[in-house]
C-alpha cells in the first residue's frame, strides 16, 4: 500500500468554507446540545457537502466524507455536562 492509498482524504477549499460556517452552530450546541437551530443549520450545510460530493462523483462509499458527525460531537458533549 502506498502514501496515497492510506492517506485520509483532505477537504478542499468548498468544504474548508463550510466547516468555518459551521464553527458558529457547534459552538451554540456546546452550550446547549439539545439546540434545535443549530442542528438543523448543521444539517444545511451537510447537505451542501453531500451535494458536492455528488458532484465531485465520488464513489458511493465515499459520499458521507467529509459531513459534520453531528450526533457524535452532540453525544460527546452531553457525555461531559
């Protein structure tokens, strides 16, 4: 196996963008993960990310790379309160 087989995938500039929009909501979920606007702003931007990755043609595998694991970060902090 070779560097490029067992790298992660990195996200790109589109993705990059959307992760700094995201900043905004996870931090209100970590001040209350049960925050209903905040999931469903997070939900919007998977979607983006779901479409570009539909556009990008990834395989079928791989079109979950790269969405925001919401219920996981929400579980790793309501594990902490």
């Amino acid at each position: 196996m070779d560097m490029e087989q067992s790298e992660a995938p990195k996200p790109d500039d589109f993705r990059k963008k959307i992760y700094e929009e995201a900043t905004t909501h996870l931090g209100k979920l970590m001040e209350n993960p049960k925050d209903a606007e905040a999931n469903l702003e997070l939900e919007k931007l998977n979607k983006q990310i779901k479409e570009q990755n539909l556009k990008d043609r990834l395989p079928q595998k791989d079109l979950q790379n790269f969405v925001i694991q919401i219920p996981t970060f929400a579980a790793n902090l309501t594990s902490k309160l």
